[in-house]
C-alpha cells in the first residue's frame, strides 16, 4: 500500500521567500491582473445566459455587491440546458444569416484579402520615395474614416439621383439600384472594404519587405532577372510567413461578416443577401423580442466556430509547412 507523499514544507517556504524577494515586480504587475480580472473575465459570467431563463429582477446570491452582483442574478437563475441553441437553429432568420455571413466572409478572404499584398507589391515597385508616400497616404487615408460616414457618402452617390447613376444616365445607360438589388448589393460591400482597408492593410507587408536584404535584390539584377522575377523569388518568399499568419488570423473572424459596414450600408431590401449573424443578434436583442439569452447563445456559437476555425487553418498551415500561430 502506498502512501501519499505529502509537500515538503521546506519547498513551499523557498517559494514564499522567492516570491518575497520580486515583491516589486508582482505589485507592479498586480493592476494589470486586477484589470483583466474585472473587465476581462467577470463579465464573461454573462456566458451562463445562454443556458439561463433570464429574468431581469432576480435576486442575486451575493446582495448588492457591485461587482459580484451580476454573477449572483446569473447563478439564481433557472437553467435551461441547451434550449435557446435548439430554439436558435429553428429559426429561418438565423440560419439564412449564417448561410450569409460564411458567403460575405469567405468573400473577404478570397477577394479582399489578397488586395493588400498586391498593393504593397506594387507600392514596391515604385522608385521615387516622395511618390511613394504619396501613394501610400492616398491608400491609407481611407481607413481613418468611419463606416458611419462612408455610409453616408455612399447612400447620397449610389441612389437614383445620385452622382453614379447621372452619369450612367448621361451615357445613355439606365439607373441601378445599388444598394437595393440584392445581386449587386454583395459586390458594394466588398468594393468599399477594399476601398477603405486595402491600403491601411499594406502596411505590414511594406514593413515586412522593407527588411529584406537589398543585396538580394542586387544580386538578382546582376543575374538578369527582371522585376516579375524579383517579386516571385525574393519579395514573395518574404512576406510568405507574413501572410500566412495574418490568413490564420483572419479565419478567426470568420463568422464576424463585418458588422459595422453591413448595419450601415444594409436596408430590408437586401436582408436576403446582407443579413448576418451580428446583425441578427442585434435586432433581436434591441428591436424584436429582447431575448437576450437567445442572442447570447448566438454570440457564444459563433465564438466558439470562429476559434475551431482558427484552430483548423493554424493546423492546415504547420502541416503544409508554414510557421503557424502555435
């Protein structure tokens, strides 16, 4: 029979002592703890209304403590299981904004992705520096601007009257509804995402090929090669690693769609094509029934398939020998 060894006491007096001694570095470190604890992982307690009966005015198991009172209401509550996943997958809406928030979001990766490394290529290309940066100003300017205003630009040039379709009608051409066909409505969103984010998303990979080895690129020249030669087998190794952790990164979104464009440019014309999951959870939780344990059982799917998706492509990426994220 073999008897449990207990800690020596020894052990655990040398680590308090250690401790002790970096007293400093923990107290220095201790707000930024206190700081995650309380705005990081506290209100991840209203995770549990997803498997709770929320009711407003239930009684919490801790009084009145300010910040223990929300997770004392959580806990009183009466448990509902897996209830509010089941009601949510029985709702046409949610389905056809999932179906649309995979469409817009692999759209993103397929179509606006590559944008920002092709223009870092060819904001590379160019020689005369001044030039450059005003290319590169030019690009990122948009970025700075928000969604709100942009819609706003965009409703006033995309209606009948406005400056797009004169000009179609000044060539003979009929009057598109661009923000109301559901056909076109898709290609709006992605040509404004470009449009904004497209040159702010260079960034890095100019950063990037900005540290490769000008010597490389010398060579090369002595060897003859010419500029689409440089860029397959110089700049583009480079920047390899680069992009293949930000694809990781943003297969971790993929189930976000781009909610503050979308609630900005979308209209009930188009909810067929442009509703997605982060708009769902908002009207349900601030126009029509204000179930809030529903649009949290939402939120809480859609984080755990966008983290099964990051998981996923990470794994895809060391297996074909890329340098991935773990």
């Amino acid at each position: 029979m073999s008897v449990a060894s207990s800690p020596d006491p020894k052990k655990k007096k040398s680590k308090l002592a250690q401790i002790y001694r970096q007293r400093n570095f923990y107290l220095m470190v201790l707000p930024a703890v206190i700081y995650a604890f309380v705005f990081s992982y506290l209100p991840m307690s209203g995770l549990l209304m997803a498997f709770k009966v929320y009711r407003f005015n239930t009684p919490s198991l801790f009084g009145d403590v300010p910040i223990l009172r929300f997770l004392g209401q959580m806990l009183n509550m009466e448990w509902a299981g897996l209830d509010w996943f089941s009601k949510l997958f029985a709702k046409p809406d949610y389905i056809m904004a999932v179906r649309n928030t995979l469409i817009i979001s692999f759209g993103r990766l397929l179509i606006e992705f590559p944008c920002p490394i092709i223009l870092a290529l060819l904001l590379n290309e160019v020689m005369q520096s001044k030039i450059k940066r005003i290319y590169q100003t030019v690009y990122t300017f948009p970025h700075f601007l928000s969604w709100v205003l942009i819609a706003t630009i965009m409703t006033r040039m995309l209606v009948s009257d406005g400056l797009v379709n004169n000009v179609i009608n000044a060539f003979g051409g009929e009057s598109v509804k661009f923000l109301l066909e559901p056909g076109i409505f898709r290609g709006v969103i992605f040509a404004s995402s470009i449009w904004k984010g497209a040159g702010w998303g260079s960034i890095i990979y100019l950063a990037t090929i900005s540290g490769i080895d000008p010597t490389l690129y010398e060579a090369a020249i002595i060897d003859g090669a010419n500029r689409w030669q440089r860029v397959r087998f110089i700049t583009w190794p480079s920047i390899k690693p680069t992009v293949v952790i930000l694809l990781i990164l943003q297969s971790g979104t993929v189930l976000n769609g781009g909610f503050d464009q979308i609630f900005n440019l979308y209209n009930t014309q188009v909810y067929s094509v442009a509703d997605i999951i982060d708009t769902f959870i908002y009207r349900f939780a601030f126009e029509k029934a204000q179930n809030l344990s529903l649009t949290v059982a939402a939120g809480l799917l859609k984080a755990v398939v966008n983290f099964l998706f990051l998981l996923t492509v990470n794994t895809i990426a060391r297996w074909l020998g890329e340098e991935g994220l773990l």
